[in-house]
C-alpha cells in the first residue's frame, strides 16, 4: 500500500517535459497534470529526482499558456485547463521553494481565466458532478497558493454546486454523453471517487467550518455508497455506469475504473473522516491499483 500510494502516476515524460501525446505536439494540457503528482509524491518520498522531473513536466505546460491565460487543447478548453490548474496550484502549495516567479504568474493567469471564463464552465461542467469538485480544488488551492480569499469565494461556489448534486443514496450524478440514452443522469462507478478526490482536495485548504461538516457529510455518503459496491475479490462491478465502460478515454480506450484515484480518495477520506472502514476498503482494492491515473 505504502509503494502504490507514494509513487507518481504514469513515466511517459520526453526531456523537454512533454508528456504522453504532448511529445508530439501540443495536444491537451491536462497531460502535463501528473506534474503534480512527481512533486507531491517526491515531496512525501523525500525524493528530489521526483520532484525535478515534476516541475520540468509543469514547466513545460506553463509554456504553453497564451497571453489570455487560456490553455490551448484540442477541444474541452476549460476542463483541460481545470486539470493542469489544480496541479499546479497543489504542486506550489506543497513544494514553494520549488515553484518559480514564472510558474506562479501563470498560476495567476489561469486561475484568473477559469474565473473569467465561468459561463462556460457551467455549460460544459453541466450534469458531470465531479467536475464541479475539480474546480472547487483547482481554485481553492490556487486561492492559498497565490494569498488571494477572493479567488477561494469562487471555489466555495462550485463546492456548493456539487454538493446540491448528491442524491439521498449518496450518489454523485454523472451524465451519460453518448449512445442511446444520452443526458440521462445516474451513478458512475469511477467519476464518483474521483469527485470524492477532489473534494478532499478542496477540503484540505477550505478553512469554513460549515462548510467542511456539509463536506463530510456529502464524502461520506459518497464513499460508503462506492465501499458496499466493493466485491470480495477487490473489484468492483461497471455495470449500469453512465460513462466508464462506454465511452473511450484520452488513449483511445474504453475507459474502466481510475483504481487509484479511489485509492487515494480512500486513504484521504479515511485520515478526514477517522474511519478505518476506509483503510480496509483501500486494502481491499489494493491489488487493483494502477500507476496510470488513466482519467
């Protein structure tokens, strides 16, 4: 558990710092994401190499960025750019004297895009939970990084927008976007864990106590909902989710479980929450575990 939950996900990194489909040329910034996770693990890890390797892949993305703040990408803009925004913020939260005057500045930049660019945000983001977490954790943390509580007002929006989202059951709504049935909402076996990742992730900078008990309450249900899905051997079933299973992912392939973002968001809710259920749970999938977030 400890290996799986220290080491960075995916290896992929060209020398200049592109990642994946990015050695090829721009494609999506959000594969200059696990930037942030070479950092926060060789920060955990005690391992300088880590985190070299993350700024390098994070500085590759910030040179990317235009004049606007806007990250091109081939299609999806604004969540593309949520996913590098959210690393960047947490790799300059949690490792400072790494981060650089430019790295910063294009943390301003984009941050204040998302900002600007909000109507497009709940045009895209509609119907897909997670992403209003993603959000709230990629602005809440920016709101720390750059000493700005103006920025953290907008994220405790989007906070509150995913949290109306929730189901009595628990469940996280997740929109079917294709085939027969699309717009119909329902239950997502893998977005559902990682809202809950993200969610932990703006909890952990959100310093508004009633908000952090409504939090709480929205992860926990969230997280107990996806625990009794877990079957003896580890897995659990895709069957009746709205997108994994159906649609195809970044590589082409049809998407299946993000197990290590339910990992994570196991072994995080667990600490929040002080419930050992949650280790078990974590214990339970850890043969499942991929090094590739895979999202």
């Amino acid at each position: 558990m400890e290996r799986i939950f220290r080491f960075p996900g995916g290896r992929d990194v060209g020398p200049s710092g592109a990642v994946g489909r990015n050695r090829s040329g721009m494609w999506k910034i959000e594969e200059q994401r696990t930037g942030g996770d070479w950092i926060f693990h060789g920060v955990l890890s005690g391992r300088a190499d880590w985190k070299e390797i993350g700024w390098r892949v994070l500085k590759w993305g910030c040179d990317q960025q235009q004049a606007s703040g806007r990250f091109p990408s081939s299609g999806a803009d604004f969540h593309s750019s949520s996913f590098f925004i959210e690393a960047l913020a947490r790799a300059t939260n949690v490792d400072r004297i790494g981060s650089s005057p430019a790295s910063r500045s294009a943390l301003q930049r984009g941050t204040d895009w998302l900002i600007a660019s909000e109507a497009e945000g709940l045009r895209s983001n509609y119907g897909l939970t997670h992403r209003y977490y993603l959000q709230a954790a990629a602005l809440a943390q920016s709101s720390v990084a750059l000493s700005d509580p103006d920025i953290m007002k907008v994220a405790v929006r989007w906070a509150c927008r995913g949290m109306k989202q929730q189901l009595p059951n628990g469940i996280n709504p997740e929109m079917k976007l294709i085939g027969p049935k699309a717009g119909q909402t329902g239950f997502d076996v893998s977005y559902q864990m990682v809202g809950i990742l993200f969610a932990l992730r703006f909890l952990s900078v959100c310093d508004n106590s009633t908000l952090i008990n409504e939090l709480k309450r929205m992860i926990r249900k969230a997280g107990d909902w996806w625990i009794a899905r877990i079957k003896s051997d580890g897995t659990v079933s895709l069957a009746d989710s709205t997108r994994v299973g159906i649609e195809t992912g970044r590589d082409g392939r049809l998407k299946g479980l993000d197990t290590r973002s339910a990992f994570l968001a196991l072994i995080y809710g667990a600490q929040v929450l002080q419930d050992h259920e949650w280790i078990e749970a974590a214990i339970k999938i850890r043969p499942t575990v991929s090094t590739n977030p895979g999202l």
